[in-house]
C-alpha cells in the first residue's frame, strides 16, 4: 500500500528492514521533536518502549514516510487495545528490570527520566478511551508539512476502513497554543481530554500537554472522496489480516 506525494514524498506500509531506521528516528525526535539524549541518555530502552508492541506485534497497521528512499516519518498504529495491554504488561516488567541494572551508570538527567515514569506519569499521563485503538506519528523538519501529514492520515484511515475498525484515537504533546489541536480537529479529531506533564519542564519555559485525541472513521472525511461503508465493529482481539 504505497502512496506517492509529490516533490519526492512518499507513504508506504513499514517492512522488516525498516526497524533500525524507525527505532532511530523515534529517539530522533522523542524531546518535542528533537533527540531525546539531553533527557534519556538509553536510546535503545527507549525506543523499546515506544516501538517494539507495533514492530513486533501489528507491523501491518505501521506506515512510514519516504523521501530519495530514506525514512523521514512514521506512522504506528494498535487496532488490538487488549492485546497492547498485554503486552505491554509483560514488558514493562522486563524494561524496569533493564532500568534498574543500568541505573547506576545513569547521568543525573535519566535518572530524573525514570523518577518520573515512577512517580508522576501513572498521574499525569490522561486516561486514552478503553476498547480503541490508537496510533503515534513523529516526523523529522524535512517531511513536516501539510501535505505528508494528510498523505499519512488518509493512507491510515484508508486502511482502518479494510480492517473493519471504525473509531480511532491517539495522544499528542502540544504546548499552550492551539496550532497542533486545530490541525487534528481540521480533519475530524476531538479533544477527549487534556494534562499538562512535568517530564520535559526542566528543559523548557513552555508549558507542555498531553491531548487525547478521538475520530470516528463513519464521518466522511474532508479530503476522502471515496464512499464510506456502513458502520461497523472493530476485529475482536484474536481477529488477523
């Protein structure tokens, strides 16, 4: 499932030999857009953390974004919650354990990192939909623009349509400002709630949110020109294809 853009972008399903490059660009941009270093020093915990249940367990719901070949942005996408749940029961056990043996060697700046997923995150982080999907998108400066955005997005939405899934959501970091919300909200998203998080505060003088974020894949989209199907139940859990 390819989509071509124009001025060489491109939109395509992730394969297997795209991980390194997926995993790298995801610390590339884990500090509000930027390298996450200066805030969590252990590229590889946190790119488990943030890539591995969409790698590993729904590879066909991940798209990334091209440009002369290399990958720019990605898209990864959960039509499973329960099944996200799981997994991501089993490996946070496995990732506090790497965290702790490695702890000692920490820079005081990942040690803060850890300090608040243990105590502030489990508060902070607002509460997603139960029983929906949801997807993440992280682009590099040169692949931001409107129209890779809706190249994604439509290419997402087309293929949650396939699958039978008709609800969607997801969680974006936004500052005071409303330009981020106003584009989501452009193309059919609703604010479900919104937290402001104290992990990057030591690092900047903005205040920082977390926005849930919910569309219903029934309403004709603005830029879709194709007829919508009827409504339907999103695949149980144990659903493949």
């Amino acid at each position: 499932m390819d989509a071509p853009l124009t001025a060489g972008f491109t939109v395509r399903q992730y394969r297997p030999e795209d991980r390194d490059a997926v995993r790298d660009l995801c610390c590339r941009t884990g500090f509000l857009g930027n390298p996450i270093d200066p805030v969590f020093e252990d590229r590889d915990l946190f790119a488990n953390f943030l890539t591995d249940y969409y790698l590993k367990c729904e590879p066909d719901s991940a798209f990334v974004v091209t440009i002369e070949d290399e990958i720019k942005g990605y898209l990864l996408g959960c039509r499973f919650p329960g099944r996200y749940k799981r997994f991501s029961v089993h490996q946070s056990a496995a990732l506090a354990a790497k965290a702790i043996w490695r702890y000692p060697g920490y820079r005081p700046e990942s040690r803060h990192y850890i300090h608040w997923i243990l105590l502030n995150a489990w508060r902070e982080v607002p509460e997603a939909p139960k029983d929906t999907g949801h997807f993440h998108v992280n682009f590099l400066s040169e692949a931001k623009s409107i129209a890779v955005f809706r190249a994604v997005m439509e290419t997402y939405f087309q293929f949650l349509r396939k699958k039978g899934v008709d609800r969607i959501s997801g969680q974006m970091v936004t500052f005071d400002d409303r330009r981020t919300l106003a584009l989501f909200e452009r193309y059919g998203f609703k604010v479900l709630n919104r937290s402001r998080i104290t992990k990057f505060e030591p690092y900047t003088d903005q205040s920082v949110y977390l926005c849930t974020l919910v569309k219903d894949l029934v309403e004709k989209d603005g830029w879709v020109l194709h007829q919508v199907r009827p409504r339907m139940k999103a695949k149980t859990e144990d659903s493949h294809g």
